[in-house]
C-alpha cells in the first residue's frame, strides 16, 4: 500500500511539474518572440531581430560607454501625416514595382554615379517640409507618458497629448545625446534623407511639456534640466542584412552589377549613401561592427545590422546614431581601419552626395556649416554643446578622405 501510495505522489508531482514547466516554456517562447521581431496580434509594432548569439562577447564590451540590453527599436505607430499629403509612411515613394528584374538602361553612368532613372526610383525617406513640421510640433507637444521601448533602460518610449509617439534618449552622458543631435545635422547637410528628425527639450516636470509625467521622470531618476532628444518612432519596420557585394568575400560595390533586380538596386543606392555617411560621422555601431564581429562570429553577416531598419516602400531608416561624431572621434584609433575597409569596398556614389562632398571639401568649412545650420535650426544648440576644435578637424578630414575615395574610384572605373 506504501509503495503504490508513494508511486501515486510521484506520478503527482512529475505531473504538476511538467505542468509548470509547460507554462514557463510556453512564457519563456512568448517573450523570445516579442523580443525577436514577431507580430504582436493586434499590436501594429515590429520588434527587429536581436543576433541569435547574444554573448557577452561581441564588439559592444569594448565599448567606453555601457550599453548593457541595448535593442535596436525605435519603431511604433505615428499619427501624423508627412507634409505634402504623404501617408501610410514617413515618405511619398512612387508606386512603381521594384520587385522585378532590372528592366532599364545601365544603373550606373560614368562608371561612378548611380543613373538617373535609378535614383528617381529611390524613396524620399524623411523630406525636409515633414522634418520641419514634426520638429516643430514636437517641440510644443504635452507628454503624456513615458514607458520602455526604446532601446536601453536609459530611454523612453514618449507618447504625445495628440497620440503620436517618439523616443526620448537620456544619455549616460552626454557624450550620447550630442552624437545623436549633430549626426542627425550632419546627415541634413549632405542631403542624406534617412536619419528619423529629431529635437532636443530641456526636462522640466512643472513645465507644460513634462508636467503629466513628472512621477515617471522622478521613478526614472532623471534629473532636471538636462538636455535630452527625441526622434520620431515608427512602425511596420523591418531589419535589414548586408547585402552580398558588401561583405568581405565579395570585390565590392562598383560598376559591374549583373543580376540585379530594381529592388536590390534601390537598396544599394541608400547603401552607398549609409557608408559614407558612417565614415565621415566615423559610427562604428552598424557595419563596421558587424566587420570586427566577424573575428568569432563568421555568419554575422547574415543577419540583421546594427541600428538599421526598412520601411515597407523601401526606404532605410539610420537609427540610434549616438557613436556618431563625438564619441565615435573619441574611439577612432581603435576602428579606423575597419572603417577604412568599408569605405573602400564602395565605387558608386549618388551625385547628389558626391557634390555635397565635393563642396566640403573645396571649401574646407565642413565646421562653421555644421555649426550655422545647428544653431538655426536648434533653439537647445548653446546647452548641448558643439563639437571641440580637434573633433572638428577630424570631421574635415574624414571629408576629405571620402572625397579623395571618389577621386579613386573615378581614376579606376570613369569614362574618358
């Protein structure tokens, strides 16, 4: 009787303990998903993927400024209309099918410069007129809640009195927030339209903007008066994986582009532009991570790059740029030749770009541009500061390689 009474609490208790563990793997399963990219039903947000090795060593422990749990989320749903009767997106792509084989003349003309055709094709990304309108509603909206969603603990998920929403970046330091702001400027004044617009506002919980969550702030300990940015947040985003004459096995991004569809061919195109924008900015947490990564992680490049997303028209979207300028100038000896790497393997330029390059560097006032056009468009430029003089002779310099870049590819592939 003993022996089938204790057989009788055993089957019980490996019943009710495969019972919990059911429930946990069920829950377990449920958040990898939420934190891997898959659909919340109902909730219109897209999570992208985290690396499916999340060990402590990669590239982000060598980092000066922590950055423990940091996802790659700056997405959600946005209210607003784009200026110029946009919607469904931040852009007024064109309609036209990109899905299909190439169809049209060569996408590259004078060897080095993406055809015409090619780029008319190329989504708006975040227009100047929307920039300008958001920036300026942004700047006046209540806050009427703050929640994670937005990357590391130290940012937040804002929600606006008008429903619209967009991330708060309160900086470890402020090494962090400057980078943000003035890489988002940067991008401005080489016409890049693909960085989200962003604002600063100076945190004041009896201040019109911040008054409704002033116990939020306080639980977050953030202090008062400090300078943070906000960028729009958006959804139905989706990551994005290097795309293969970008990795290191292959020769590069040149003329020679055989079997090409249109859609892959818009998509290098804002390629192009990301790596020269992240080596004049000197960001080394996108591709050039991924590059040193590749050290213990051979198929990282097959999975989603860090701090960049697509809209569903096409349009990349350049996220979370806060290594850019300041603290990516700090760290430059460390990453320059990786750096180096990526800009090398790039031989096709938009003119637009390549103009804007040019004239930085004719003039050689790649600063005082950067500077007036901060100033004027930032009443919050004074409190957060500038660049140092040495970061901004770096900057010039990092103008005039990518310059001299183009030069060399000119001499290699251009038409006599």
């Amino acid at each position: 009787m003993r022996v089938l009474t204790s057989n009788f609490f055993a089957l019980l208790f490996l019943g009710a303990f495969a019972g919990v563990f059911y429930v946990w793997s069920s829950l377990e399963d449920r958040l990898e998903r939420h934190k891997r990219g898959f659909t919340v039903p109902g909730g219109g947000s897209f999570y992208p993927k985290l690396p499916v090795d999340l060990s402590a060593k990669t590239f982000r422990t060598l980092l000066a400024v922590p950055a423990a749990h940091r996802t790659q989320i700056k997405v959600g749903n946005i209210s607003e209309k784009p200026a110029g009767g946009h919607h469904d997106n931040v852009n007024g792509n064109k309609t036209t099918s990109l899905a299909g084989p190439l169809e049209f003349d060569s996408p590259v003309e004078d060897g080095v410069f993406w055809s015409t055709w090619l780029e008319d094709l190329v989504p708006v990304g975040f227009p100047e007129e929307y920039a300008r309108a958001w920036r300026e509603r942004a700047r006046e909206s209540r806050v009427v809640k703050l929640e994670p969603g937005c990357g590391r603990v130290s940012n937040q998920l804002a929600t606006f009195a008008d429903g619209s929403k967009a991330c708060v970046r309160y900086g470890i330091n402020a090494d962090q927030v400057q980078g943000e702001t003035l890489t988002y400027y940067l991008a401005c004044l080489l016409g890049i339209p693909n960085v989200p617009p962003l604002v600063l506002s100076q945190l004041n919980t009896y201040s019109e903007q911040w008054g409704e969550v002033r116990t939020r702030v306080s639980a977050l300990q953030w202090s008062e008066h400090t300078v943070v940015s906000l960028t729009v947040w958006l959804s139905n985003l989706s990551g994005v994986v290097t795309p293969a004459p970008l990795r290191p096995e292959k020769s590069g991004l040149h003329r020679e582009l055989r079997n090409k569809t249109t859609e892959e061919l818009v998509e290098l195109v804002q390629w192009s532009d990301l790596i020269l924008f992240d080596y004049i900015s000197a960001n080394f947490d996108r591709l050039v991570s991924n590059l040193f990564s590749l050290q213990w992680d051979a198929r990282v490049m097959e999975r989603d790059t860090n701090n960049l997303l697509k809209a569903p028209r096409g349009d990349l979207v350049f996220i979370d740029n806060e290594a850019g300028l300041v603290h990516g100038f700090r760290v430059l000896s460390m990453w320059e030749q990786y750096h180096q790497t990526v800009l090398s393997s790039v031989c096709v330029f938009r003119k637009k770009t390549a103009q804007r390059v040019a004239e930085l560097h004719q003039r050689r006032d790649v600063r005082k541009r950067l500077l007036e056009l901060y100033r004027e468009s930032e009443p919050l430029a004074a409190k957060l500061g500038f660049l140092s003089d040495d970061h901004a002779a770096i900057l010039q310099d990092r103008i005039d390689r990518v310059y001299k870049q183009i030069l060399r590819c000119k001499e290699k592939y251009g038409k006599l």
